[in-house]
C-alpha cells in the first residue's frame, strides 16, 4: 500500500469513479447504430456518390477504425493497470 493511498480521503477514487462512468457511458452511446442506419441511407442515394463524398468519408472512417482499435486497445490497459493494484492487495491481507 502506497503512502498515497493511505492518505486519500476518497476523493480520487470518487473523482475516477465519476470518470470511468463517464467513459462507459461514452462507450455505449458510441455503440448506437442510428447513426449509421442513416449514413447506410445516405450512402446510396443516387447524387451523393462523387469521389470527392467518397473520398471524405472512407478518410472520416479511417480515422473512426483507428479510433475505435485505439480505444478498445485502452480500454484492455486500464483493466491490466488496475488489477495488479487489486492482486497485491490481497496477498497483503
């Protein structure tokens, strides 16, 4: 147990809470489909598909694939950054 720890009145830990909510929310929301219901419209109508409409959108979802490994990538090391926290904790109790 870190002096840190020892010392915190539970605000950090509240403050993270708050955060980590935040941020699953986020990951919720960003899992919606609605909008991609309306692009799979938009998409193929018959005046939209100029190379430049297509070249902005496959750039757009380049960047929405990046984000979204990036994220789950994140996501997997916030759980292994936390558990050793938890692990030795229970070896010291």
């Amino acid at each position: 147990m870190s002096e840190q720890h020892v010392y915190d009145t539970g605000e950090q830990v509240a403050e993270l809470y708050g955060r980590l909510r935040t941020l699953a929310e986020g990951f919720t929301e960003a899992g919606s489909s609605s909008d991609f219901l309306e692009l799979f419209t938009i998409i193929h109508s018959p005046d939209w598909t100029t190379l430049t409409d297509l070249e902005v959108v496959n750039q757009l979802v380049n960047t929405a694939e990046r984000n979204l490994a990036e994220a789950a990538e994140l996501r997997g090391l916030m759980l292994l950054g936390a558990r050793p926290v938890t692990d030795e904790s229970a070896i010291a109790a």
